[in-house]
C-alpha cells in the first residue's frame, strides 16, 4: 500500500520530499502558486514580466484596483502605478508563503521580487529599491542583476541584511561573483555581531537563456554542430558553478531558471539547490514520466563540452570560472538580451496602466 501512495504523488513532489533541492514557482499569481505549493514548493518569483503576464490573464481582477490606485496617487505616473502594481502582486505572493518562511527559518518562504532591470549601471539606485523592497514583507529576496554594479549592490545589500536572488545570470564567471559579493556582505555582518542565520541568498542561473543565446550565434555565424548538444549548455554550466560553489562552502544556493527542456529540472535533482520552473512546465513536468531521481552528480558527456566551447567562444566564457571579468558582464550577448526583454516589458505594462489612465477617447 505504501508504494502505491507513493507513485501516486506528483513528480515534483517526490523531489521535495526525497532530495534536498527546493523548488520555486515562477510566478507570483495566487492560483499557480497555490498548485505549486501543493505540489511542494517552498518560493515564488514577481517582476515585471511576470505582472504583465498576469494583467493580461486577470485584468477584470486587477482593473478596479488600478482604478483604485489612480484616485489614491493622482500624481504618479503610469511607471510609478506599474510598479505598486508588481509591489502589491508580491505582498499577496509572499503572504500565501509566510507560513513556509516561519516554519523553515527564513531559508525558504520568500517572494523573489526584482529590482527594475533599467538600474543595472547605478549599484545606488539598485541598493535604494532594495532596501524599498525588503520592507514590503518579512519573507521577500531581491533580484539584483548580475552586471558590474549589481555585483556591487550584491554586497551592500546583504550587509544591509537583505536576502538577495541574483538574476540576469548565465555563467560560471557571473555566479562566483555573485556568491563572492554576498559572503562580502555576510561576513561584514558577522564581524559587527548581526544576524545572517535568518538569511536565504540564492544565485541563479538562466539556464535557458543560455541555450538560446547559442543557438542565435548558430545562426548567425553558421556554425554546424549537433543540434541536441545546445540543449546541454546550460546544464553544463549550472553542474560546473554546482561543483565550485561545493568546493569553496559558498552559503547562497544555486537557482535554475529560464526552462526550456525537461533538463533544466531533472538534471538538477539531488542537488542542494532551487529549481524555479513556470507553472505550465511544472504541469509539464507532473504529467511526464521522468523519474526524480538524483543526478546532479552525473557529469555532463565530456565531448559536447569540448565540442561547445570549441564552436563557440562565448560557451567557453560561460563555463569557465574566469572566462569572464565582473566588468565584461554588461556586454555578453545573454546578458543583452534579457535585459531587453525586461526593460520592454516594462514599457509594456505601463502602456497597460495607461490605457486606464488616458483612456483613448477614439475607442468605445
């Protein structure tokens, strides 16, 4: 009888509750976070993106408190309402986790919220919302972006006392440093006798995002390589930071984010680490019949990680642990991209909140 409730429990959750890796929902929306939780979850993520995509989904919802909120600020600014907008999204979020974050002692039960992505040069301005952020809640992480100042802001973050998610991260290089700048932080703390034991950092990794990048220079460049080897260089990546952060005792936890293959979960598992998956690939995920079992300890096959970094330099960088200085993290290519993408998506919801704010008199 005992194995058969066993086999009858989600994927998922027979990772949480046979392994030490955690996992996270990408989303800060009440009902996946909800599933997710049932299905062990133990964190969430808000942000700009990820409002979007919840405005769009539950705007009848959302509408009167915009509303609301217009009459409230009759001063602010479409950005300035899109923010409280992702703000007030976050509190609900790390409301429904609260109970996790007492429970385990603040290392979990947090609500990852992330800094606006158009700070990433200014380590003051980063610092500033952090320290806006940390307020919201007992249980929030700030997403700082792993650039030449958010490495800074990192530090003085953490020595501020704010638990701190790395982001806009895709390599070997820009995880050590991150985990470097919050032991900084840490260790600042612990000399001046302030608590760090109710902290929970994690450095992620997009592993995706990593993917995709190689397959843009695939093309662009031309380059002939077996296509299934793309799908491994993110893990590649994530295994190797895995192995250094082991090595060294670094205190902050990997996170994988950014899905794009069943490996960017199963490959972690068995791993002291956060997986952080959407809520439609943790629907993916439960209904395989992948097993969860351990294998973060299995090594990536040595000739896709020669073949890769012999293809492509930028590969080479993302693996190796000084493939990259702190100062060249702001112009690789990964990095671009996603800080596009967060910056457009902001402009996106504030043309949301503006269509509420200055209606277009042409339409009905």
């Amino acid at each position: 009888m005992a194995s058969t409730l066993v086999s009858r429990k989600s994927p998922l959750l027979q990772m949480t509750e046979t392994t030490p890796t955690c996992l996270w929902n990408d989303s800060a929306a009440l009902d996946e976070l909800a599933y997710s939780m049932e299905h062990g979850a133990v964190g969430a993520t808000c942000n700009p993106v990820i409002a979007l995509s919840i405005l769009k989904r539950q705007m009848p919802l959302w509408r009167s408190r915009i509303e609301a909120l217009l009459g409230e600020m009759p001063t602010a600014t479409e950005d300035q309402i899109g923010w409280k907008i992702v703000e007030e999204m976050s509190v609900k979020g790390a409301g429904l986790l609260r109970p996790v974050f007492d429970r385990q002692g603040g290392r979990n039960g947090r609500l990852s919220i992330q800094t606006d992505p158009r700070f990433y040069r200014n380590a003051k301005a980063i610092v500033g919302q952090a320290v806006h952020f940390n307020q919201l809640a007992p249980n929030m992480i700030v997403k700082i972006p792993a650039t030449r100042a958010g490495i800074e802001a990192m530090e003085e973050a953490t020595y501020r006392g704010i638990s701190i998610n790395s982001t806009v991260s895709f390599t070997v290089p820009q995880a050590i440093a991150s985990a470097e700048a919050m032991e900084r932080g840490l260790t600042r703390r612990e000399k001046e006798g302030l608590d760090v034991r109710s902290m929970g950092p994690v450095c992620t990794i997009m592993v995706g995002r990593l993917d995709d990048w190689l397959k843009v220079l695939l093309e662009k460049h031309a380059i002939c390589v077996d296509p299934g080897y793309l799908e491994w260089a993110g893990v590649a990546v994530f295994k190797r930071a895995y192995g250094i952060f082991r090595e060294r005792g670094y205190r902050p936890r990997l996170l994988s984010a950014a899905f794009r293959n069943h490996m960017h979960w199963s490959e972690f598992i068995g791993g002291d680490v956060v997986i952080s998956p959407p809520y439609a690939w943790q629907l993916r995920y439960n209904a395989s019949d992948i097993q969860p079992i351990p294998r973060m300890d299995n090594p990536v096959d040595p000739r896709v990680v020669r073949e890769l970094t012999d293809k492509f330099a930028d590969f080479g960088r993302a693996y190796s642990e000084n493939g990259m200085t702190v100062d060249e993290f702001d112009k690789f290519g990964a990095t671009l991209r996603t800080l596009r993408q967060f910056i457009a998506a902001g402009a996106e919801l504030n043309a949301v909140i503006r269509d509420l704010m200055v209606p277009n008199p042409d339409k009905d």
